[in-house]
C-alpha cells in the first residue's frame, strides 16, 4: 500500500462521512482500490489529497504513466461510493482519464 494511504476502521470512516472529511475519504478510498486492484499501469490522481497507481499490466517507473485519471474529491468519494457511476462522472467532465486502460468502471463502487 502507498506510504500514507490506510483503510479506516468502520468508526473512522463513519465519522470521516459525518464531517465530509474529504482527505480521509479520498485516502481511504484510495487504499481500498489499491487492495483491490493491485497494480503500477494506471495512476488515479485526486488532488491535493493522494494518488495510487493500482491495475495490473505494464508497470510504471517514470514521468507520466501510460495511463492516468484525474479528478476531484467529491467525485472520487461519490463514485467509490457508489452514488455516481462512473459513465455519468465521465459524461459530465468530472473525471479526466487518458491512457489504455484509463477505466475504473469494472472496479467500482467500493462500497
């Protein structure tokens, strides 16, 4: 797992969701797809917060990877949590991805 990234136990994460921590929500959810999609050939970016690189396939070591995605907290914390899809996120402009493989749909939510 990333230094910095860690699943937050079930009391921590509800009281994260109480205060729209978005911080710990990104980070949280981050490391959960980071466990689920374990990987180096995709870099999801949520600025200013954290990034992962998760999906297996050709792995990344330096500059820009071969794919990345991008996007804000809110929508990095309603698409893991299931209340946006990401063909919506992607429709509206709220996620910029570019790159083979530069497609979370098959990974979210996260619950």
């Amino acid at each position: 797992m990333a230094p910095r990234l860690k699943v937050l136990p079930p009391d921590a994460l509800a009281a994260a969701v109480e205060s729209d921590d978005w911080r710990a929500l990104t980070k949280h959810y981050l490391a959960v797809l980071e466990q689920r999609a374990p990987g180096h050939s995709v870099e999801v970016r949520v600025p200013p917060y954290a990034a992962v690189q998760v999906i297996p396939g050709v792995r990344h070591t330096r500059g820009t990877p071969p794919a990345v995605i991008e996007m804000d907290a809110a929508t990095w914390v309603a698409l893991a949590s299931g209340a946006l899809t990401w063909s919506d996120a992607d429709a509206a402009g709220r996620v910029r991805a570019s790159g083979e493989r530069a497609d979370l749909s098959l990974y979210l939510p996260l619950g």
